[in-house]
C-alpha cells in the first residue's frame, strides 16, 4: 500500500513513491541496524560528534524545501518551521557538544582496595549504549520531535543506531529529512543502517517487538503511546519504552497575582493556549483562577483575547476530529458554562474553545472528563473560591509536564503552590507559560505518570541521552580490554570519578 | 494470622508476636510513610547522611543478638553472617557519604540567555525524591539485601521513607533489624514513619497497589518479580518497580587458560557455585569449557573438588523444593550427563549437583530447562569444540547479572568474550568469579532481562540511589522559592553544571 500525503489546509491527498514497511521488511531493517549498533558503539566520541554535526549541515542545505514540504503537510506556516528547523539543528548540535563533554558516560574506578566487606577487587563502570533504539516521532513537530528531532539526536549521541516510524501525517516530510540525515552520516562514514525510516501501523507495531531493538521513544497521545508501551512490556524479554504522553498542564493564579495582573494574565493565557493551534503538548489546559472581581477581569480579558483571533488549520483530519469529541466531553459536563463557544468547524478548521468550572464542581465525580487534556486550542477555567478549594482541586487534576504558578512579589501563597507544582510535574514555572521548550542542560520534560510512561527520564535537554544507555562494570580487567574510557590513562579525556573523588 | 518464624537446621516453629498485616493496615502505614517523605525531603543532605550513620550504630549495637536471631533463621553460620552484618553497617555509612557528596542530585542551571531558539528563560533542574519506597527484601541475605539493606539504605539516602515487606523466611530477623533501624532514626528525630515493617504475602500486593507508593524495590525469584512487576505496571498509575532477579551467569574458560590452569579453575568453580549454599544471585550457574584434555581435568578438579565438600541447610524448604525440582529439570533432558548426582536430601538438606552437556546440545530446543538459573548448589557444564559452538552456546543463554572469562596471558580469545560478555551482562569479570558484589561507587549489580526488570539501573552500589529520584526543572523561579541546592549561592556546597560547564 503506497504512503499518503495529505495537506490539510487543501485536503489533496497525493499517494508517495514509497511503500508501507512490511513487518519482515521491518526485521531485516533491524537486523541491519542491529550491526551498524554495534560499529558506531566502538566509534570515538569525536566521530560520534562529527556526525551530528554533519547531519545538521544537511538538513540546513535543505532547509527551504524542507520547509516547503512539512508547512503543506502540516499547514503550520513557514516562519514557525523555520524556526522549528533551525531548533532541530541547534539540537543535533548540541548533542554533539554533549558527547564531547562526555560526563553522560558516568565513568567510575575503584582501584583495589580493602573493606570492612574484605579485600574489593578493581571495578570500573561505565554506561554502554542500548543498541538498536526505535523512534516515534509526533504529528505536532515535523522537525523537532520527528525523524531529525530529539529522540533521534540524543539516541545517535549515545551511541546507538535508531529505525524512526514515520508519522502518518507528515511522511513526505519524514522522507525528506531522513534523507538529508542519512547524507549526513554517509559523509561521516557511518555504517549503513545507522538511520533508519519506516512507514505504516504495522511496521510500528513490527518495530516494538523486534528482537532487534533495544529502546523506544514515543511522543504523541496517551492511547497510541499506553498502547505501544504495554507490547514494549508483553515482549519476551521487555524493554525500555519512553513514551512522552500528553497532559492538562495546569496554570495557578493567586489572588495576588489576579489583583496585580489580571488583564497582562488573560492575554497571555490566550497566546500560550492557541500557540501552533493549541497543538503542544505543553499547552496549558487548566487555569486556576480566584473567584470575586480580579478574576472575573481576568477571564474576560482572555475571553475578549480569544475573540480577536481567527480561525487555526489543525494538523490533520483526525486529530481536528479528536479536538472536537474532547471539547463535546469537556461541554457536556452539566456543571460547565461556555465561555468562548460556537458550532464546530468542518474538516481541518478550529477555533479556540473557553469553558469555566467551579472547583467543587471540578472536582465532583461527574467531572472527570474534564481533567484530561485536549489536544488543540481549548482550555478549562477553574474558579476557587479559597485555598482550600483551591488545593482539592489541583490534587484532582492529573500530574503533568508542567505546572505553572502567577503570584504577586511576597506573595504568601508562592511557596506552598510551587512545592505542591514539583511533587505533580516535571517543571514548575514561576509566573510564566509552559508553551516553548528550549534545548539546554537544565531543561525537563517529562512528569509522573500519566504525562510520561518513565518518570525518571526527560525527552529533551541533555539528560534525555540517559534513556538509551545501560552501565556495565568490569571488574579485575587487564587495561587492554577495557573501553578506552575506562583505562588508566583516560585517552578520551573525559572526567571520571576514581576511588570515590571525582575530578575534572 | 500470626507470623511463624521457622528454624531450617531443626524444622521448629515458632510464632511471633506479631500478626500478618492486613491490606487496611498496610494503607495506613503507607499513609503515615508518605507524611514523611513530605518531611524527610525537606531535611538538608547533613541530616540524612546523620540519620543513615545512627541507624548503623544502632545495627552494631544490637549485633551479636541479630546474628543469633538470623542464624536460627537462615542457618548461614555466625561467621557469614557477621560479615554480612559487617557490610551492612559499612553501606549504610557508604551511603551516608553519597548523599554528602551530592552528585547524585545532577543539579544543574542554565542562567537566562539567547540561543538560535530565540531567548531562553532560566532552568534549574535538580531530582527530587519519589517519596514512599516498598521494598521486598530478598531470603539469601537477611541483612545486606533485606530489612536494611541496600535498598533500604539507597531510597533513604534519596530522601524518601520506606516500607518494607518482610521476607517470610526470617521474619524474627525482619523485626530485630527493624526495630535497630527505626532507634536509629527516632535518635535523630526523624518523623514517625520514616521506615515502616509489614507482615504476608497480602500485604506485599497492597504495597505495590498503594496510591501513596512511589516505587519498588524488589530482590528475589523470578516468578515473584515478575508478577509484582505487573502489578505496578497493572496500577492506574503505574510505578518504577525494581526487580532484581536470577540469572544463570555464565563463566567462559578459554582453551588458552584450560591449558593453563585447569586444576586452579576447576576448584576455585566449585568454591564459587557452592558458596552459601549456591544461594547467591550471582553464583556462577553455566560453565563453559572447552573439549579436550584441558577441559577434561578442569572439569575432574570441579567433580573432585564438589565431592570433597558435605552437605548444605537450604535457607527453607519451599526454596529447597525449588533447587530439586530445579535439578530434576536439568537431569531430565536427554542429552544431558551427571556429573555429580544422588539422590535428594530430605527436608532442607542438599549437596552439590553438577551436570554436562555438549554445546550444541545445549542449543538445541529441548534443552531450554538448562539455560534458567536453578537457585541453590548446582551447575551445568557445557562442553565446547570451537570458538563457533562457543559463540552460540552463549548467544542461547539468557543474558546476566554478571559474565566471567578466564583467559590466558595474550590470550586470543580475550577481547571478543569480553565484548560479548559486556552485551549481556551488567558485570564482565576477568580471571574471577561473580559472588562477592562489594558495595563501591563502580559497582553495577543488574543485567539486561530476564535478570532485572530495568537494565538501566543497580541495587548495589553508589548509583543504586538513582532509582528512588526523578528530575525537576524550576523555570524563572525567584531565588528564594528555590530548593537550596539550585539558589545562586548555593549554600550546600555540592557541585553543579552552570550554563553547561560542570565545576568542582
């Protein structure tokens, strides 16, 4: 069956000279990449780096087609892919500066020594990369979250060779940068089948159960991602699955805040609630709001914000569908009232959708629908009335990627929201939107369950290289069988911790 | 249901005065268990590292009456069992000296700046504790892998509190070391419910279901690992779940070091898969040795050495049980040959039992029963012709918790086995056998599945810690609601990355 391309702002479907990946093509693409593995995981550091490095000269040799290409799959314009594109090469770039500062490979050694256990034979441990890792990449980022983006970088960085399953309703896109990365890991002298593409659900589901691989990544919704999380633990032998799921992404406003900001609030909400269509995963779904004057000034300037805005492409079909079914559970709910409403549009067409609750209502039983994220321009107003209505409510709403917190200078109830924030998600933001996620050392993104199916693990920033590594100790090894890193000498020149002291 | 305490050397029974925990209990334990976590978290690392000290002294304290109490429990012996005692004290205090040293919180801070993104805000990230830890504790060693052993003493270290599952088969022991632990404690005012003692199999599936949980800890048998696993996972939040279970662990002599030392090998094997009884994780359960004359005398010194050993107490009789029908499963398949054999011992009685089979036997599908590990002192010796039969051999046994080659000087051989080893196993020793896992920074004591359920990490050693933590990004956040470890003075002293650089 050949791969569709649709655009959604047109509706033309025009079918791609290539295949579905059939599941045995979908083994022998593994195997392939199983050997490559196992080259790159003895190549040095500095050809690790090289090669993202080159990659990401490719892509921007590419660049304006392939920005041509993804805005009519995905309608999302040409100056956010443009943008979008030169993140994804910053982040290809930035993990080639992550595997050159090598502290990621957690190099230990304990020379001999004796214990109060008894005499401890020489141990040096290092982390080794997981093998074959399996890609997902999602619908709302062609670029940085897709077949050149970070699941991607940070898996070559650590070593492994990576098979990407193309999104569906972006695959002429995915075709188009996979070739400008596999140019740039020709140019290197990668070995072949050190990036993969396939294409089509089975394939997907061939590529989870591959004997082959080693690790998945996932970005995209909670069903497809519980869902191929749950095969990753039904395998044989299970293996690890990163699935970076959605969330509400809840927005506190104290009363001071309400008082000092309400209109500059309002405004802002809107921006960061419509920003790419309300097509993030960041998006901010839930905002907490006081009861009373403030509040009622700050609702309406986000209502009267929403208003001036115009309508938004989503980025397929389906996913228009899924907005629309999600706003109808949200509206549905006896207890919410409309505050930004209308008839639905047809096709691909959205337009921003307000509602507001009380927080007892939010969290009455019938309101579950309502704690759920919907993905597109829609968000939930949450009126509280006291602090303890307040906190009910947010222990009512699922943990998620963020949770932001707006208060006023001094304000006496900062500190409880902001402790509350990091015990329900992986950033806490103080007076400021969740939409935009930079590339950096410090960033996180990923939170408890169910906004991430592994709590522990980030899919963006430096960190998210840990998923696809693995330690191993060696213990009493003569210098000439250790990994270059671990040998006395260190030739890689990368910081190691030795008998417990580590130095730089 | 009182808890019985079983004495295996003499089959008495003794009732404690103590009952099962019913499940209603064991949500109020945990209850109380997650108000500390709120507490203990809040605590500065000098605190902990104190608290973890105090429970040490607490555990030597009460030492000669501890070994007496384990002994009637386990019939390890006083001598293993102060050792054990020894080490348990010395990895609380091991840990103590990690949580000083702070590395383990990866706090990290990207002070606000330009990038090709566009500007980025400031990002402090830092792990956090996962708040309450269940941990299941294993039968083999009543000390260092259960009431306080390393998980126990590793998920404090990270801040959290812990409930833990007694092992049925010393459950008088569970109680004494507890009540040593939770003196340590309450000597430096650690909140009620810091460490947490339940009783029964009930119990231990309400542990893992508990809302309050935020992690497992788990060392034991397969079966029982596995079916938590997929109780945590089964949660409407699922939970990081930590098993650390068998493995077969094979050792690999090279023809070289047949040819050089035999006799040495084939001893030092015997003394290594018979220790405590063969009751070990680690013990050496697949020989690889080559055909030949070599071969042929390392595996008489083995057989001669096993028969010049008496009779072992198995730490139960369900466990017991399992050995014989372990070994029955291996004697079972056709092809296989004993080597030393008789008939079972009675009770919880057993002696050394060692089989051989050829390697291509071993590959061939029957003969799936040998590649398991069989808990208890029993080995199977697989006989190799070439460096290929080798090769396929080890790719049909299951991967490890360690993987041990003897090699000659210079020896040919070496490298590839050590690779491959590394591919398999989370431990690759040269010239040395895998029971003993001293408790270090450069320790790794976990394997790819089926030999742990998260490959990524380890139960013993420094880095054991990083199960029980997981990342939070603070974003714009004002200094003063920051943790202490992330405000720009940085008043605890440990190190960090700032804007990408690490210092000391």
């Amino acid at each position: 069956m050949a791969v569709l391309s649709v655009n959604p702002s047109t509706g033309e479907i025009r079918p791609l000279d290539v295949e579905e990946t059939t599941p045995a093509q979908v083994d022998e693409v593994c195997a392939l990449a199983a050997r490559a593995a196992a080259d790159l995981a003895a190549r040095p550091l500095t050809w690790r780096s090289e090669m993202l490095r080159s990659m990401a000269s490719e892509l921007e040799t590419d660049g304006p087609q392939l920005v041509t290409v993804a805005d009519q799959e995905t309608a999302l314009g040409r100056p956010r892919l443009e943008g979008e594109l030169r993140r994804t090469c910053f982040q290809l770039r930035f993990f080639a500066d992550v595997v050159a500062d090598g502290m990621f490979l957690a190099a230990s050694i304990d020379h001999a020594q004796d214990s109060p256990m008894g005499p401890l034979p020489d141990l040096r441990r290092v982390k080794t990369p997981l093998g074959v890792v399996g890609v997902f990449g999602s619908s709302n980022f062609p670029f940085a979250f897709s077949v050149p983006g970070g699941d991607t970088a940070s898996a070559l960085a650590a070593g492994c060779s990576v098979v990407v399953k193309a999104h569906p309703a972006h695959p002429a896109t995915s075709a188009a940068t996979f070739a400008a990365l596999a140019r740039g890991a020709d140019l290197c002298g990668a070995p072949a089948g050190t990036v993969n593409l396939i294409f089509g659900l089975a394939a997907g589901t061939a590529l989870v159960e591959s004997p082959h691989v080693g690790a998945v990544g996932f970005t995209g919704s909670v069903s497809a991602g519980r869902a191929l999380w749950q095969l990753a633990n039904a395998r044989p032998n299970p293996i690890p699955f990163y699935g970076e799921l959605g969330a509400a992404n809840p927005l506190v406003v104290t009363v001071g805040a309400a008082r000092q900001r309400a209109e500059e609030i309002g405004k802002g909400f809107a921006g960061s609630m419509t920003l790419g269509a309300g097509q993030f995963c960041t998006k901010p779904g839930l905002l907490f709001v006081p009861t009373g004057g403030d509040g009622d000034s700050l609702v309406h300037a986000l209502v009267g914000a929403l208003g001036g805005l115009g309508g938004f492409t989503m980025l397929s079909e389906g996913i228009a569908e899924h907005f629309w079914s999600g706003v109808e559970s949200i509206r549905s709910v006896s207890s919410v009232r409309p505050l930004v409403d209308g008839t639905p549009n047809d096709g691909t067409g959205a337009s921003a959708r307000l509602f507001e609750v009380g927080a007892d209502d939010f969290v009455a039983g019938e309101a579950t629908a309502l704690r759920e994220e919907c993905f597109g321009p829609a968000a939930l107003v949450v009126r509280y009335a006291t602090n303890d209505e307040l906190l009910r409510a947010i222990l009512c709403a699922e943990k998620s990627l963020t949770f932001s917190v707006f208060a006023a200078t001094d304000d006496p109830d900062a500190a409880w929201l902001v402790e509350l924030g990091a015990s329900r998600s992986g950033r806490v933001i103080a007076d400021g939107y969740p939409t935009g996620v930079g590339v950096s050392w410090s960033m996180q993104h990923g939170g408890p369950w169910p906004a991430t199916t592994a709590s522990g693990s980030t899919s963006v920033g430096a960190a998210s290289i840990e998923r696809w590594l693995r330690p191993v100790t060696y213990q009493s090894m003569p210098d000439e069988l250790l990994p270059d890193i671990l040998r006395e000498a260190n030739p890689t020149g990368v910081p190691r911790r030795v008998d417990g002291a580590f130095s730089l």
